[in-house]
C-alpha cells in the first residue's frame, strides 16, 4: 500500500456515501414506501452502480470519460432525465389522496426496485467526477492491480454498508407511521429534492 493513504480515501468515500442526495432519498423513500426488503434491494442497486462506477474509475475509465467531454455529457443528460422522471413520480403520487399501503414485494417488483437503485447511480454524473478524482488524486500512477482491488473493496464494503445502513433505518416501524401519516408531504419534498438535483446535473458545467 506504499503511497496509498487508505484511510483517507475511506474518510472521502465515507462523506460522499453519507451526504443527502437523490440515492439517500431514493433508498429512504423506497424503505418507509415498500418496507425493508425493498429498501435493501435498492441498496443493493446502489451499491452494484458504486461498484462498477469504482472499478472503472480504478481502471481509468474515469479520466477517460473526463477527457472526453461528449461521454461525460452524455451521462449527466441521462442523469438529469432520469432524475426528472422521479421527481414526475413522487408529484404524481403527491398529488394522489389516500392511505398509502406497503406494497407487494413479488419477485418481478423487487428486480424493478434493484434496477432503480443501479440505473441512479450509473446515470449520476457526480459518481463518475467522485471516483475519478479520487483515483486520480489518492492512487499514484503505476500502483499495484492486488492494492486497486483492495481500495476498490474496501470502498465497496464501506459503501454498501452505508447504503444498506439507510434501508434499515428508514424501514423501521417508527419511520413507515411516520411516513403513512405524511406521504404526501413527504413526496412533495421527494419531488422537490429530485427535480433541484436534475436542474443542477443539467445546468453543470465541467470546468
């Protein structure tokens, strides 16, 4: 691990992980809306799109994505689509009257729920300038492949604990009362987080 600082790359990715933001709400919507199963199988999408977006940073895809303005564009335009169709979704749901009820969590729905989570996160154009900068900045040229798939492990533990961790906790029994007696206002304030998100991808420019 010789000019590696392991510590600190787990400090960032501990921060970035942690932050408010449309995967955070995404999990914690998912959690108190179709309860705890569904809540951790987003998680899990979450945490695959993490991965891969790793991975491929680690490998240099990052820097060749942020070399080529049109690939970087090209994922904050979905991004930001994807992120206005959820902000769509949660008004429409705001704006529904009722007593919500959990919903069923049969197998075509949970692989719904899972491919949610992964296509947040692949289509978040912040993964791509996180993880690129971090390999970038904390890993020095030529480093071993055995020490990149340890950071690369030990980022994807870190983050899949924390993502998994907010499943839990918004799925509690405390969390979904709290949730039933103000879905609409908590849609609306979905809806409001999700659509900011996707006008500041949208009107982002690189440096």
């Amino acid at each position: 691990m010789d000019g590696v600082n392991l510590l600190l790359i787990m400090a960032a990715g501990f921060l970035a992980c942690l932050s408010p933001g449309p995967a955070t709400l995404t999990i914690a919507g998912t959690a108190m809306q179709r309860g705890r199963k569904a809540g951790l199988i987003v998680a899990a999408g979450v945490s695959t799109g993490s991965l891969i977006w790793s991975v491929a940073a680690a490998f240099g895809l990052g820097a060749i994505m942020l070399a080529n303005a049109w690939m970087f564009e090209a994922v904050r335009y979905f991004g930001a689509a994807y992120l206005m169709y959820l902000a769509i979704r949660s008004a429409r749901s705001a704006l529904t009257p009722g007593t919500p009820k959990l919903h069923s969590s049969a197998a075509k729905s949970l692989k719904s729920i899972y491919a949610k989570g992964l296509a947040l996160h692949l289509t978040n154009p912040k993964a791509v300038l996180f993880f690129g900068s971090l390999y970038a900045i904390a890993i020095p040229p030529g480093t071993e492949p055995s020490v990149l798939l340890t950071v690369i492990s030990v980022i994807a533990v870190q983050s899949s604990l924390i993502f998994h961790g907010y499943a839990l906790l918004f799925s509690s029994a405390a969390a979904v009362r709290i949730y039933q007696r103000l879905r609409r206002t908590f849609e609306t304030l979905f809806a409001a987080a999700f659509a900011t998100a996707s006008w500041q991808i949208f009107t982002a420019r690189l440096g």
